[in-house]
C-alpha cells in the first residue's frame, strides 16, 4: 500500500514541477533478513559488506543474488557462510 502512495505521489510531483512523468517502471524487491530472520540494518551489525562479497566471488555473482534472490519470494535470507 506505502509503496501505491509513494509512486502516485513522485508521479505527481514530478508533473507538477517538471511537466513530465519522472519514471516510467518501478522495480519492487523483497527485504533482505539474516539467517535469524531480522532486517539487514548497519545499526544491528548483521550486514555482509558487499565489497567483502565481490573481492571474493565477484561483481556478478553479487549481482546476480540480489536481482534474483527474492523473484516470487517476500524475502531473501542471507548470510555469512553461504558464501
């Protein structure tokens, strides 16, 4: 629903101070959650630093997880050692 009234409301701002649509596609995606099923946040220090990731199995392997980790799901559950 959040996500409904945020678009209407860039769409809107966007004609209204540019006279144009601001985007034509919106691209939703699942939340991330640890292996014990808490959001991803810096501030509990359960995140996996994604230059960690990509020095060990590379960009696209990082791409790859987080474009396709959650199709169909809610969310993508990660962590540490399934790298």
């Amino acid at each position: 629903m959040i996500y409904c009234l945020w678009v209407a409301r860039m769409v809107m701002m966007g004609i209204e101070f540019t006279g144009t649509v601001p985007f034509s596609y919106v691209y939703l995606h699942g939340l991330i959650r640890d292996s014990q099923g808490r959001k991803m946040s810096k501030t509990l220090g359960n995140v996996i630093d994604p230059l960690d990731t990509i020095k060990e199995f590379g960009t696209d392997a990082l791409r790859f997880t987080l474009a396709l980790g959650t199709s169909g799901q809610i969310c993508l559950v990660l962590q540490a050692t399934c790298w």
